[in-house]
C-alpha cells in the first residue's frame, strides 16, 4: 500500500537542511543566549542570524522580528498588544472576519468579554472579504483590523495590500495571520502596509514549537509573558536556540525557490481538483484561483467527513476535513458555514493540502482511491438516499 502524506496544512515535514542546521545546537552548541561568556554567545549569534533572515524574507527590519513558541502565541500577543494600544486612545473596536483561525477567533470574544466591540466582516461564497466592506467597518474608534493572509481550511488568498492599504489611510493598525501564506506566497510587511504578521515555521518545513511575530518599528508591543530580558525585553523565557535556526533556515530556503515551488505545487492541486470534479455531487470550496498553491478543499455530498478521513487512512492517505485545531470537532466547519454551505454539506468536506515533496504518483493514487471511497459511503448513507430521491422527483 502506497503511503501518501497530504495535509502539509496541519504541518510539514523537517526539511535536511534545517535537520542539518539545528543538529549542533542540541548537542556541542548548547549554550544559553542570554550567557556573557563566549560559549553563550554563540547561541545568541546563532539567533540573531535567524532574526535577519526571518526579516530577510519579509521584507522587514531585524529589530522588527520577535520570537514566539509559534503562530497561535503570536496571534494572541499581536491583537492584544494593538487591543492595549487602542483602549490607551479610548478605541475599543476591532474589525475581522468570519473565517479566522481560533487562535484569533478565540482572542477577539475574550477581548469581548473585556468590553471590546468586534465587526465581524463576511467572506462570501469565493471565502474573499470585499476590501470596501473593510473600508465601511473601520469608524473613529476602530483601533485594529485583523485578516488572515490565506484561509487555513480554504487556502482563500484575501487582498491584503488594499486592506493595507486602506488602513494606513484610515491610520488603524493591521494585523495578518499569516501562518498558512509565509515560505508559501511572497509577501513584502512594507510594501503591503502590513503592521503586524504572525507566522509559524512548522507550515514551512521547520520545527513544531516555533514562530514569530513582526512588529512594525514605532509600535509599542506590550509584553505577553513577563519574567526575564529576552526578545529586547517584549519576550521572557530562555530562546529555543535550535527552532529559531531552523526557523531561519527554513523561511530562507523557502523563499529562495517561491516561484518553483508554486508553479509545481499548484500544478499538482489543479490535476486533483480536475480528478476530483469528475465525482457527482461535489463542489469546490472558495475562490479557484486566489488560492494558496497546494490547497485543495472540496465538499462531497451524501458523504460524512469522518468515515472518509478514516478510510483514505486505511488507504494510506493522510487527509484532513478541516483545521488540525479543530479535528476532535464533530460540528461543522465555520470555515464552510461562513461561506454559505450548509450543515450537511459542509460535514462532507475534504481538505488535502500539498507539499514539494509530494509528486504526481501521489495526485493519480488519491484520484485512485477516492472514488470507490465516495461510492462506497454513500451507499451507506440515509442522506444520500434522501439526495437521491429528491433529485428523482426533480427529474419525473
């Protein structure tokens, strides 16, 4: 049986060099950054490398990069921060989206419960804002406007240049979560207005366990964890010396060969989505061309999320319907509710994210399996059977 890993979404696999690159910092180069002797500052030479080439890649400044246990903690740092900076101005208004990830979702309604208003702004049927449904929101006591880069269910690419842009007119700080687009998508925080992005390096072929969040300089980053001196003091907790130089590692390769991989990548979502297609019943989710390159995300009708995960499993097929934060979940995606799909199509999504290392034999297995796996569920299902008949009654 043929093994065939595709949900690099959830996370991606330790590329050589960054094994290669974070090898001596877990054995002979051990060293605390924080230390003054010479051994210590080897590990703090080693970080510093990993913060120019972290900003290398985005296009930022090196004193603009902090470093954080990964995209959930920068997510939360960054809205409360911009939250606190707000409420000093008398502005308690926030504006994002429906489709968020948790980790924003979940900061915002606890900035709620604290007496913050949040517009949440809708995404349509292509899971795209409208950049004038962002520029409608924003009001004289809107103090931040939070909008992933690319859908982690989806792969939805939104505008974010104009939505920079129209906050850097309306001066309101913007926010990216951009764990799912960074060593995937080029991204200048400069040319894009972009105050604060978020990203993690296990999406790009670094270690779990590691992200970071850029600060645009002049903006007062409010301390999330307080205790000792590090990350210029923003920061406390001794540095994972060997995640953040493989971090480094990782974003600068993964740069280098953006277009490439892209242009590969994306090839390989467009044949699955053409094998795909070909099942009856079955519809792609969001926008076909505003997508990350390897996302592929299509709902099958009459058939449960779940029951087909497992099986493409039992195929060798490593698959998700959805968010990893979510997979424990047996309700249905809010991704896919937000974009107008309803409950019992949204249960029979299929989320398959591709990676460089996967390969056309992979696509042709999965177009293999998934047939027989569909037929063979909604052979099983009363709500297909219900389908079924009402598609009859249309027809007689």
């Amino acid at each position: 049986m043929r093994f065939v890993y595709a949900d690099n979404a959830a996370t991606t696999a330790v590329s050589e060099n960054v094994k290669n690159a974070i090898l001596p910092y877990l054995t002979e180069q051990y060293g605390n950054p924080s230390s003054l002797y010479s051994f210590g500052q080897t590990a703090f030479r080693a970080v510093e490398k990993a913060r120019q080439q972290v900003a290398d890649a985005l296009g930022a400044k090196k004193e603009e990069i902090y470093f954080t246990s990964g995209g959930s903690e920068a997510d939360n740092w960054a809205l409360r921060a911009a939250a606190k900076l707000g409420e000093k101005k008398g502005k308690k208004h926030i504006i994002s989206t429906k489709f968020e990830h948790h980790a924003i979702l979940h900061t915002l309604a606890a900035l709620e419960k604290e007496g913050f208003k949040v517009t949440y702004l809708d995404v349509y049927e292509n899971g795209i804002v409208k950049t004038q449904d962002v520029e409608n929101a924003i009001t004289d006591e809107t103090c931040l406007v939070t909008i992933m880069y690319a859908n982690n269910e989806i792969g939805t690419v939104q505008p974010i240049s104009e939505i920079g842009k129209i906050c850097q007119s309306k001066g309101v700080l913007f926010h990216t979560d951009a764990v799912q687009a960074v060593g995937h998508i080029a991204i200048d925080v400069k040319e894009q207005n972009i105050d604060m992005l978020s990203l993690s390096g296990h999406k790009f072929h670094a270690t779990k366990g590691v992200g970071a969040l850029y600060c645009r300089k002049g903006i007062l980053l409010e301390n999330l964890i307080h205790g000792g001196a590090q990350e210029r003091g923003r920061r406390a907790g001794t540095e994972n010396v060997p995640g953040i130089v493989g971090l480094g590692v990782a974003i600068t390769d993964m740069t280098a060969h953006l277009e490439e991989n892209a242009k590969k990548v994306s090839a390989l979502r467009d044949r699955l989505f053409e094998g795909a297609s070909k099942i009856s019943h079955s519809r792609i989710n969001g926008d076909r061309e505003s997508r990350l390159p390897g996302n592929f995300s299509m709902c099958f009708e009459g058939v449960e999320g779940e029951s087909l995960l497992l099986m493409l499993d039992m195929k060798g097929v490593c698959a998700s319907s959805g968010s990893a934060c979510t997979s424990g979940s047996l309700d249905p995606s809010h991704v896919l509710l937000s974009i107008g799909l309803k409950h019992e199509v949204a249960h029979g999504s299929l989320r398959l994210s591709l990676g460089e290392y996967n390969t056309e034999e992979d696509v042709d297995y999965i177009l293999e399996v998934l047939p027989p796996i569909i037929e063979r569920l909604r052979d099983m299902s009363p709500l297909w059977e219900h389908i079924m008949e009402e598609e009859a009654k249309k027809n007689a």
